[in-house]
C-alpha cells in the first residue's frame, strides 16, 4: 500500500474517534501540516472529510453513502432484518448480527435494548475474536485447519477474569460450540455483559453469520439469559430458511 493511501486511510480512522484540528492530525501522521492539508483537501473534495467553522475536521457525508452501500451488498443483513426486529422487540434486548470477513469478525447490524443500561457497539466494529459469542460462533464453522490458523493469530488479550487466555482453551470451546450449535460470551469480553450467539447458514450449509442477544447482568442474570436461548435458535432457524437453508443438524 502506497505511503499516501496509508496515511489518508490513518486519518479517516483517527477522524472516526471524533473531530480533531490540523494540528492533532500532523502529530499523529509525523509529518509536516502541509503534508496533511495536502491529504485532507483531496479527501474533502471527495466529501470523505468536512472542516467546520472552527477549522477541525470531521468524517463526510460520502462516507455514509460508502457504508450504506457496503451495508447493502450484505444480503443476509437484509433477509435477516424482520427476524432481528422480532426477536429484539419480543425480549427487550440487544440484538447483533455479525460475519466474519478479512480474518475479522464484525457487526454488520444491531438492534437496541430497550433497557437504560446498553452495550457499547457499533455496526462496522470490529469484535474480538477470543471473548464474543459471535466471533466463537463464526469461528467454529470454519474447517478445522483453518481455525487453528484463525486461533494462532489472535492476541489473547484479557478484558475479564473470565477472557480464554490460551489457543488450547479457544480450540476447545470452538469444539464445544460446533457440537452444540450455539456459543456464549459469560462476562468475558465485558465483565457486566452476558451474550448468547446462534448460526446463521446458507444453502450450502455454510455458516455465512451469527445473530446473538446480549444482556447486561443488571437486567438479568446469567442463567436467564441462557433462558433467551430457545428463540434466539428460532430466530436464526428461521433467517437460515430464508437464506436457502434446510433444516437439520449443523454440518
């Protein structure tokens, strides 16, 4: 990748934190203000970034038409829509749906709690790979040598007491969680945040997402969120239908 398109892809992601001035955004590239204008200007006249009238710079509008673009060449984001919008309606909780893409597992939609209490997340997001109910879901249907190549790459970093800290200790859960259909998250990524997380096949069987309900424990603890299991696996039996799939055990 070309210096340039580094440091503009740099600034756009510094610019998704928030608003910054020219001067922030030399520091963080190390180079010349004039070298960033340069960037910047380009990147304006293209609407990626905006200046307000206090000179700082923010993301532009011809970015939401690229994400909104992006989000639309996802069909299961589509298809999965109205079963998402039941099940959060039907249980007052946050509703994902995540795919794994690049090596990366991330939110490609999210319908919110209900509840005062909500989970920090964003469709876009990465999710980590080690602690989330998704990411364990998504990984399991990989072939067996390719998740261990998946497992090998992760830094286990350790959010929680409850976070798997080895490959051994991942590679074994995924097992467990390719036997049983479903994955958990128990207060592993966030130590107030339970999560159930259920397939989401296509018509070759495929595991092509994961649609997940997370709870914080203020709301309901541990064991009741193991309660919302039985339709959160309706809901995605019914998303895979709808994709192609037939029922039946997982393959």
């Amino acid at each position: 990748m070309s210096q340039t398109v580094t440091r503009a892809l740099r600034l756009l992601t510094e610019l998704g934190e928030g608003e910054r001035s020219l001067d922030q955004l030399a520091a963080l590239l190390d180079v010349h203000k004039t070298t960033v204008l340069r960037l910047l200007q380009s990147l304006e006249e293209a609407r990626m970034v905006h200046r307000d009238a206090d000179y700082r710079y923010h993301l532009g509008a011809g970015l939401f038409a690229l994400s909104s673009r992006a989000l639309e060449q996802r069909p299961v984001r589509r298809i999965a829509a109205a079963h998402l919008a039941e099940l959060n309606a039907a249980t007052g909780q946050t509703v994902h749906l995540a795919a794994y893409e690049g090596g990366e597992v991330v939110y490609i939609d999210k319908y919110e709690s209900r509840q005062p209490v909500r989970m920090y997340s964003r469709i876009g997001l990465p999710v980590p790979l080690h602690c989330a109910a998704v990411s364990k879901v998504l990984l399991a249907d990989l072939p067996l040598a390719e998740r261990r190549r998946a497992v090998a790459r992760i830094d286990f970093t350790p959010f929680t007491a409850r976070t798997l800290r080895t490959p051994q200790a991942l590679l074994a859960e995924l097992a467990t969680v390719a036997d049983q259909g479903w994955a958990q998250d128990h207060a592993e990524h966030e130590p107030f945040m339970n999560c159930v997380a259920a397939p989401v096949r296509d018509a070759a069987g495929r595991v092509v997402a994961a649609a997940s309900i997370s709870v914080p424990d203020l709301v309901l603890p541990y064991e009741r969120v193991l309660d919302l299991l039985p339709q959160l696996l309706a809901t995605a039996a019914a998303v895979s239908a709808d994709c192609g799939a037939t029922p039946g055990p997982p393959l």
